[in-house]
C-alpha cells in the first residue's frame, strides 16, 4: 500500500509560492525583516491580488461586464428568438 503524500505536495507547493511571491510588487518583501518578510510571503501566497483597484478586482464590479453565465443565456434567448 502506498502512503498518501497529499499533505506534503500540500506544503510543497506552498513553500514553493511563498518563494516565488517575495519577488512580487517590485520586491518590497525582500528587503523587510526576516519575521515580517515570512508573515508578507505567507499574506502573498494565499491572497494574490494586494490590491482592490480597477485592474484588480472584480470586473463585473468595476466595469459592468457580464459573466460568462449570463452571455450564455442572452446567446439561447436571441437564437430562440430568432428561430420563433
């Protein structure tokens, strides 16, 4: 029987963002502290987005665009309208 290595992957990966995002946002983190740098790696590796500005957020919020759900259903309600 093989041991399930789900919570290792888990860990893994995670080390492996928190590293990557240190970079992030011009690399600010890397120059903080060693216990403030691993509390922002950790902020950055679960939350992407920093930031709730035009670009960032949601742009259904923002901008007023549709979601794909309801593109969808205004797409079957012009071809059922079409074929009546």
């Amino acid at each position: 029987m093989e041991k399930n290595r789900k919570r290792a992957e888990r860990r893994h990966h995670f080390a492996r963002i928190k590293r990557k995002r240190l970079d992030y946002y011009g690399g600010q983190a890397l120059d903080m502290p060693r216990v403030d740098r691993l509390r922002v790696a950790g902020i950055y590796a679960r939350t992407m987005p920093v930031c709730s500005c035009w670009m960032c957020g949601n742009p259904r919020r923002y901008l007023g665009e549709v979601t794909m759900q309801e593109r969808r259903f205004a797409e079957l309600a012009r071809e059922e309208e079409l074929s009546v």
